[in-house]
C-alpha cells in the first residue's frame, strides 16, 4: 500500500487546529492519520517552523470535496444492495407464506 504524502501547507493547517484547541484524536480522525503523525508533525514544526515539512509533497483527493462525494457514493451503494438483499428476502418469506410460487407435496400430487 502506498503512503499518503500531505503538503507543507497541510500540515500548518493540521498544526494550527491542534493549537486552536482541538483534540489530536478529531484531528487525527478527520484526516485519517495516526495520532502519532501529529504528534511528529507538532514535534517538528515546534523545534525548527522554517525548516519544517521541506518537501513538496502532493495533494491527496482524502483532502477533497471530490473524494468526500466517491465515499458518499460508494457507501450509499452499499446501503442499496443492503436494502435490495434485504426486500428480495421479505419478498421470498412473503411468497412462501401465502403460498406463492412454491409447491406444496399435496398441491404437486393435485396437479399430476
């Protein structure tokens, strides 16, 4: 699995939320990162702020709007097939208690 590269200006971001008040877990769940990394990150600005986070690095789409909606999909998909496995059952259990496409031995022997 690749590892996820934030930019510079990421990680000041990052940093400025942690000393605007707020926890290292809600930040770290918001970008889905370790606690640690921003413990790292807060370390390193913290010892030398210029010299900090030299890299480039590249923007990720986790950091999107873009990627925010394709997790949306992708979980509203689930939820659908979830649903339709779930009403094809009912519809199944349904059927069978009212007879419905399902033969009975007896009903069998009365056709024949």
């Amino acid at each position: 699995m690749s590892q996820r590269v934030f930019t510079r200006e990421r990680k000041l971001e990052a940093i400025k939320e942690l000393e605007s008040g707020k926890s290292v877990g809600l930040v770290a769940r918001q970008l889905e990162i370790d606690r640690n990394t921003l413990y790292r990150w807060r370390r390193e600005f913290r010892e030398a702020p210029t010299k900090a986070f030299p890299g480039k690095g590249k923007q990720m789409p986790v950091d999107s709007q873009e990627a925010e909606l394709e997790r949306k999909i992708g979980q509203m998909t689930m939820e659908i097939d979830f649903l339709k496995k779930l009403l094809r059952s009912f519809e199944e259990e349904q059927a069978a208690s009212n007879g419905i496409g399902r033969y009975t031995r007896k009903s069998r022997k009365k056709t024949k």
